[in-house]
C-alpha cells in the first residue's frame, strides 16, 4: 500500500502535506478531483499523487498501485512477454476482475479487434503508458463509478491524468542500482503568455536479475531477464481564450526486453540429467505435453528446456497521438472533441532447443504483431443548476490488429515455415448520459448508454494452410447504472451502486468456440463506506459481479489426438465478490501510518461438459493470492523523508507457488541537499524474500520467481 495514498471519500487531507480546506454547506470539499465534481457519484477510489510519486520514485504504473487494495498486479519478473499471452507477462485485476479499463486522460488505452479469454482483457497495457515523472495522479476506481467508463469496466478503472506546463523548469534524475541498473530522465516545463508544454526523455535498462530459489534458498541468476527501455513523452497546450485550447500529446515507448520465459527447477536437475542418460525419460517419445502434471518429469523436462532459450527476446514499440480541442469550459466541465491514434508493434525472436538435447538449437520462432486503435472523443456537460450536472459522450474507434505469429526457421536446413496470419478489423462506438443530481446531503447519479460492437472483419490462416474467414454479428445493448452517495457529514460518506454489464466476444474467441457465444451480461454492485473522525481515516467496501454470461476458456479432447488438448471458449455463469477494508492514522505532524485488507474470490458454473482435470476456469482462484494485507510507516521533518511499505500475500496454493504465504517489505529514504537537489535510496524485497505473485498451472511450483533484494541510489535535479 503506498505510504501516502489519498482515499476519495472522504476527502481528507493528505499525509504528508496540507491543503487549504474551503467547505460549502452541501458540496464537496474543494481538494475533490474533476471526475468527483462531474462525473462520478461517491465510489471506492484511491489516488496516487505526483508527490507519491516523486518520493517513491516508482518505475512504471504497475509499480506505484500495486501497494492498493484491492489492486492485484501479477508480475513475472521482466518484461519481455509473448503477445495475447498473458501467462507471461504481467496482468492486473481489481476487485478479482480482470476486466479493468485503462484510461490516459481520459482516453481509452484498449483494441476492440483483438483481445481473448486468455489474454485477460487487459494485455501488456499497464506497460504500454506514460512514464511515471510526467503524471500528475493516478486514480484507481474500484468497481463501477458512472456510465461515463463504460458497462464493460466491471472491476473498476485506472485513469492516469497527466502533467501539463505550469511553470518553467527543468529536471534531471539519475539512479544506479543493482544488477547493473541505470535510470535516466529529462525534462522541460514551461509556459509563455497563451503556450504551455512538457518534453522529457527517460530511459531504464537492467542486466539479469538474481532471485531466491525456493528449493535452496539460494540466491540465483535469473537468466536472460534484462531489458532496456525508452520513452518520450511531448504534451503542447494552447489557450486561445478562458473557454477555447488546443492540446496536443504524444507518447513512445520503446521496450527490448530477454526472454526468459520461466525459471528452472534447480532441485529436479540431477535427476533429469539422470532418466535422459537412462533412457527413463525420452522427451522425443513421450514429450512433456502429453504427461500428467503430477508426473516428476513434468517440470524436470518442461522447466530447463527452456533455460536454453538463451538470447530470446521480444520488442514492443508502442506510439500514441492526440489532438484534444476545448471548446468550452461550462462552469468548469471541459466540453471537447479528441482525435486519436494509438499504435503498438510488437515482434518476438525465440531460440527453441531440441526435445532430445535441449543444449543444442532446433530451430527458431518469430512472431510480429501490430495493432491500430484511432478514433474519436466528444464530451459535452453542463451545469443545469448548483445541485445538477447533465453529462453525456460520443466515442468512435476503428481498431485493426494484424499478425504473423510463430513463423519457424529451421537453419540446419534453411527451411522457413510461416505461422498464423491473422488480420482483423473492427469498429465499435458508444454513447452515454447521465445526471449527477445533488439532493442536499444525497447524490444521485443515474446513467444510460448504448454499447455498438460491430463486427469483426478479416481472416486468420493456420500454419497449416487452413483459411478462417471473420464475418462475425454484431452486438448492441442499452445499459444503466445507478450511483448514489451520502455524506453523513462533512468528513464520512456512505455510497452504493448497481450498473448493467455488457460486453462481445472478439474475434479469436469466436474462433475457438464450442458453441455459439453470447455475449457477457451482468450487474455490478458496489457498497462502502469511508469517513475520516479525528485523526483516524477509515475506509470498507463490497463488490459483488454476478456474471450470467461471461467468457471461459476451456480444454478439451483433442479431435486428431484424445491424448492432446485444445482449447475452447463458451460462455459460463461467474460470481466474483470482493472486500476491502483499510485504516489510516496520522500521529502527528511527522508520523503516519496505513493498514488494509483485501479478499477476492469467483465462483464458477460451467455451461457445458468439459474435462474436469483440463478446466482453466477450475484454477481461477488457485493461481493467485487470495488475500492482500498491507501496511505502511511515513516520517518526515524538514528535508528528510522516509518510508517502510510491507505487504503480506496469503492463500497460495502450493501445488503452484512455492509458498502459502510472502511477506515483502520495501523502504524508500528522500534528502533534500538544497531547494534544487534531492538524493533519494530504494531499497526493495529488504528481506530477499523467496516469492512469486503469479503462477502457471502446467510450468509447476515457483515458475515466475520475483526479484531478489536490490536497491537504487539516484540524485534529483530541478533547475
């Protein structure tokens, strides 16, 4: 949990520094957000400050809300990942919802041709974003909040607002750590009479990392983990007048990231060494695939072949443009259009050893992925009276995804075989109204919107030569939503509410169907509470998805093979509940404290008949934690501050991860020099803790260990 973290409701000072408070009888206070005046009623909501930022010096949007509860982010370690897999790479739910929406400034950051079951819904998109010294908060709203998300962010939505030109300046930051890791940004800041802007450059790269293995308690090198990253991030704004700007934003992120895949099983080596030598185990007879899981082979094979994919890796490229034009500010609620264009490639490189000697190089795979996402915004809001905000929005997007994924090169023979190739198209648009309406103490924020998926278009060919053409329906619905909040007083608020959910089926579940799919619909429902009484700030909240169709992927006998699998979608009923409960305590003007809770968990009813021991959905709660306790300590005085994060994973499973329970503390120190430099030290996994925040059911115990204990030293510099 971050030391400083903000809750919405109520809007309590923050810990480490003072707003000046101006209550209206009635109203918010005036240190509320823009959504909180406008858009969204009462909500379960956390924000992370550009000052939490700064002292935390997070690397990425993952790295600062991973301390919230209720916030789930399963890693993997590095950042290479394989494209629609989200297996390996890392994934972020709320609530136990991986249908988490990620907006930048407001703007979607999704592709409606191209997304599946086993991609989660959200793909690499928590990386794909603005780095973290050009954002101004992050605000993570659990569950539903307003139409104005959509009836498709069921486990609620992280809307990073970014920075915007105030003053001129200029800042460097430097850091080194462990593993040979180097931090570098620059920026510039300024604004001249009607112009403001922000450009900076920011590069993060590592060698290898070491993490404990858990059969040894060793430290251990992760093999071909390192990565090297560059963003930049230009943002000009232009006032023409007190209601009209221009804005214009663009975004690069380039990654190269080594592919490790997973970490191998030092305890299983000398016997797989052993039963290959014997001619116990011949992986080209009896390949790892068609073994039980439960079999020793399993991850003795399965887990050092792929150590020998040495020199792997993937390249993601990611470029977003926007062209935002405020037409007119109606008592502060910015009416505008936007224009759009989002693109991410993505290409992957991967060494595959052979099955009867994986020290030497069968042969070769690529993979390289481009999707387009551009459209347009159109927000409109007024002020019918003080007590009641009339708010609605238009959005189009074309989205496009093309691919050609596990191409294979053979060089003992020269020989090139193509993979799938796969190209789809899809338009899809939406658009919402709601009234947030003040009834002295009460707000009631009732909403409707109409969703339009239109159908994929294109085609997809096996390697195989086998041709699947995508014509698919398309999906409509009205939806609504009911957002209430009550403010007890001036400090304590209750809120609840209940919203439709509504979602299509893209297009490569479609093509793995057992049956026809449906698409998923639901309610979502929300109850909290939060109030700040003295000192203490307290904050508790429910949310219950009842899903009575929503999307599962399942294996089943294999039509060429009964002992293979293959895996299909079909629509399952789902019931997903969640709690959280947090606890804030300022001592004094030095001292603070957080304490939170947070438990997830689904339920799920099949649709069809499936084998038991291959049903991914079975394993839905078993391959993460169940339980998230986390705590934090602050001090500051003067030019020093400094604090402790702990957070506590329970209720693993141990088929799956190498422990039932973690415990990792991280510390983060900040010094003052002068009004112009800062030295800052990280240090994080204090205790070189043996952990793992995701698993895979079919890689075995401990697959995706987390980094061992490192640190960062850095120097801060505005000018």
């Amino acid at each position: 949990m971050s030391s400083t973290y903000a809750q919405e409701q109520p809007k309590e000072k923050l810990d480490n520094y003072e707003l000046e408070e101006v209550v209206v009888e009635g109203k918010n206070k005036s240190d509320e957000t823009y959504d909180d005046k406008y858009i969204r009623a009462g909500g379960d909501v956390d924000v992370i400050t550009a000052e939490d930022i700064e002292k935390h010096h997070y690397i990425s949007v993952a790295d600062a809300i991973k301390r919230l509860p209720g916030v789930e982010v399963q890693d993997v370690g590095y950042k290479a990942f394989e494209y629609g897999y989200s297996n390996y790479q890392a994934s972020v739910t709320i609530n136990g919802d991986s249908r988490v929406l990620i907006l930048v400034d407001g703007k979607r950051i999704s592709n409606e041709a191209n997304s599946s079951v086993s991609a989660e819904h959200n793909k690499s998109q928590i990386f794909a974003l603005i780095p973290p010294e050009n954002i101004e908060r992050i605000e993570v709203i659990k569950g539903s909040a307003a139409m104005a998300y959509g009836s498709d962010a069921t486990g609620g939505v992280i809307n990073i607002i970014t920075k915007k030109g105030e003053y001129n300046s200029s800042t460097l930051d430097i850091g080194f750590g462990s593993w040979g890791k180097q931090k570098y940004s620059i920026s510039n800041a300024g604004k001249n009479d009607k112009l403001s802007w922000i450009v900076s450059y920011s590069k993060d790269k590592r060698d290898d990392m070491k993490y404990v293995d858990r059969e040894y308690k060793e430290n251990r090198t992760y093999y071909n983990s390192g990565y090297d990253e560059d963003n930049t991030f230009i943002k000009l704004d232009y006032d023409f007048d007190e209601n009209q700007s221009l804005e214009l934003m663009h975004t690069y992120k380039n990654t190269f990231g080594y592919y490790p895949i997973m970490a191998p099983d030092y305890s299983s080596k000398a016997a797989l060494d052993e039963a290959i030598a014997s001619g116990k185990f011949n992986p080209n007879n009896n390949g790892y695939d068609k073994l039980p899981q439960d079999d020793p082979a399993w991850n003795r094979y399965h887990r050092w072949w792929y150590i020998f994919n040495a020199g792997s890796f993937t390249k993601n490229r990611s470029s977003n443009y926007d062209v935002k034009y405020t037409f007119n500010h109606d008592d502060g609620i910015d009416n505008y259009i936007r224009i759009f264009n989002n693109e991410n490639r993505y290409y992957m490189d991967r060494n595959r050893p052979k099955f009867t000697d994986y020290t030497k190089l069968d042969y070769k795979q690529y993979s390289w992925t481009k999707d387009q996402a551009k459209g347009i915004n159109l927000r409109w809001g007024k002020k019918l009276n003080e007590d009641n905000v009339l708010y609605t929005g238009f959005d189009f997007t074309n989205s496009t995804f093309t691919e050609h994924s596990y191409a294979s090169y053979y060089p003992t023979t020269g020989v090139f075989k193509h993979g799938k190739l796969s190209n789809i198209e899809r338009d899809t648009w939406n658009v919402f109204i709601q009234d947030k309406m003040q009834f002295n103490k009460l707000t009631i924020t009732p909403g409707l919107r109409y969703n339009y998926y239109g159908k994929n278009t294109g085609y997809s060919i096996s390697n195989k030569d086998k041709r699947t053409d995508y014509d698919t329906d398309s999906y409509s619905r009205l939806t609504m939503g009911l957002f209430t909040n009550y403010a007890i007083d001036d400090n304590q608020n209750i809120y609840a509410s209940w919203s439709q959910v509504y979602n299509a089926p893209y297009a490569p579940d479609i093509a793995s169907a057992a049956n026809k799919l449906e698409a998923e619909k639901g309610n979502a429902y929300t109850f909290g509470y939060s109030g700040q009484i003295g000192k203490s700030s307290f904050g508790a909240n429910y949310t219950l998805t009842k899903f009575d169709n929503t999307f599962g992927a399942f294996s089943v006998p294999s039509e060429t093979d009964p002992e293979l699998f293959e895996k299909k979608t079909t629509n399952i009923a789902s019931d997903i509940q969640a709690i959280g409960i947090n606890y804030g305590y300022k001592f004094d003007d030095n001292w603070s404290a957080n304490l939170a809770y947070s438990h997830a968990k689904s339920s799920i009813d099949k649709k069809m008949n499936t084998s038991k021991d291959a049903s991914y959905e079975d394993l839905r709660n078993n391959l993460h934690y169940n339980n998230k306790y986390s705590a934090s300590i602050n001090y500051e005085k003067d030019k020093f501050n400094t604090g402790l994060d702990a957070i506590l994973y329970t209720g693993m499973d141990t088929n799956y991860f190498s422990d039932n329970s973690f415990l990792v503390l991280d510390w983060h120190a900040n010094y003052k020099i002068n009004d112009n430099l800062t030295a800052y030290l990280l240090v994080n996994n204090l205790t070189n803790e043996c952990y793992e925040t995701k698993a895979v059911a079919k890689e075995g115990i401990g697959a995706l260990p987390m980094e061992g204990r490192n640190f960062m030293i850095g120097l801060n510099y505005t000018f």
